[in-house]
C-alpha cells in the first residue's frame, strides 16, 4: 500500500514536472538590466566630468569676486576632486559598479553561448553578438575610468602643490601672484577637463541587436 502511494506521488510530480516544462517562458526583454545599468553608469561618468567643468567655474567665479580669500574655494575645489577620483576606482562607487555589470555580461555572454539547443541558431548568434559588444562596453568604459582618475589624481597633486604656494603668497600679502598660481591651476583643470569629456567619448554607446523574426 505504502509503495503504490509513494508510486502515485512520484509519478503526479512527474506529470506536474513536465506541464511546467512545457509552458510557454516569458519572452526576454531587449533592454536588459545589465545594459540598462551599464547605459546609467556611462551616464554617470558624463555627469562626472560636468562635476569637474563646474568645480573649474565656481573657482574662476571665487577668486574673481574675493581673491584675498581664495584658500577657502581652493581648498573646496581640492576636496570635490578627490570625491570624484576616488568613485573612479575599483572600490568607489561608480568603479565597483562597472567591475559587477562587467562580471554579470560575462555570465550572459557563456550562458547564451550553451543555448545550442534552446532557441534558433540565428537568434543565439544574435544574442552572442550583443552581449560581446555589451562587455566590451564595459571594458572600454573600465579603460576610460582609469584614464580619468589618473588625470584626476594627477591635477590634485598639482593643486594641492598650488595649495602651499598660495598660502605663503596670501601670508606675504602677494594676492596677485596667488591669483596668479590658481590661474595657472585653473588652466590645467580646464586640459583636464576637456581629457575626461575624450575618454567617455571613446567609449562608444552600447548598440543592442534584436534577433531577427
């Protein structure tokens, strides 16, 4: 009696195991998570460089209106670099959330790759191609990063180089040559400025491509 209930049970799983299976999957959207988080950290990266044409602005604006006491925006404009440079590394915010969306593609990409037998050869090739040109957005955009924070860190280093020169200059009541000094700064910042909007450019936009009907 035992047996034939076990049997039963058994074979109503198999039964209910089976109607799963063949129910229709829900079709995959195009817009994946992945890109779409990819598409906002890019997105992301351009507000960062603004953040840098601001900080260059707000500067310019500080010591032209009070430049005997231009050590207090300096300092500020110090500070708010080194935010940014520091979201820019594999640890910061937006560092750590590139090498996720990097490491979530790559799974895609291998498990699309085994699909042989799961959708069209058409479709997989489709969807192959799409997920190696999502994780070479991203690697671009992981270059990219580097590239910043390192022009990031550079111009800091000079800053705050600036920093001490500026002080003495103030304590000496030199104000023209510490608005000198920052001027200079500020011409670096701008270079700088303009490196960052040419490495988010180089990274081109994600481009999906729909499987074919």
């Amino acid at each position: 009696m035992l047996e034939k209930t076990i049997a039963a049970l058994l074979g109503a799983a198999l039964l209910a195991s089976s109607a799963f299976a063949q129910q229709p999957k829900p079709a995959l959207s195009y817009e994946t998570p992945v890109k779409s988080e990819l598409d906002q950290v890019l997105g992301r990266l351009v507000e960062q460089a603004k953040t840098a044409d601001g900080i260059a602005a707000r500067l310019r604006e500080a010591i032209s209106a009070k430049p005997q006491d231009m050590r207090t925006p300096v300092d500020e404009a110090a500070a708010n670099l080194s935010k940014l440079a520091d979201s820019l590394t594999a640890n910061g915010e937006l560092g750590s959330k590139m090498v996720a969306l990097h490491g979530a593609a790559l799974l895609h990409f291998k498990r699309v790759q085994e699909m042989k037998d799961a959708i069209s050869e058409q479709d997989r090739m489709a969807l192959v191609e799409t997920w190696q040109n999502i994780i070479q957005t991203a690697d671009n955009a992981q270059a990219a990063m580097g590239e910043m924070r390192g022009k990031l860190a550079d111009v800091l280093q000079k800053l705050r180089m600036r920093q001490v020169a500026i002080s003495e200059f103030m304590l000496a009541g030199r104000y023209e040559a510490a608005i000198a000094a920052v001027s200079n700064w500020l011409n670096d910042l701008q270079a700088t400025v303009n490196s960052l909007h040419q490495a988010i450019d180089q990274i081109g936009p994600t481009r999906l491509k729909e499987p074919q009907s």
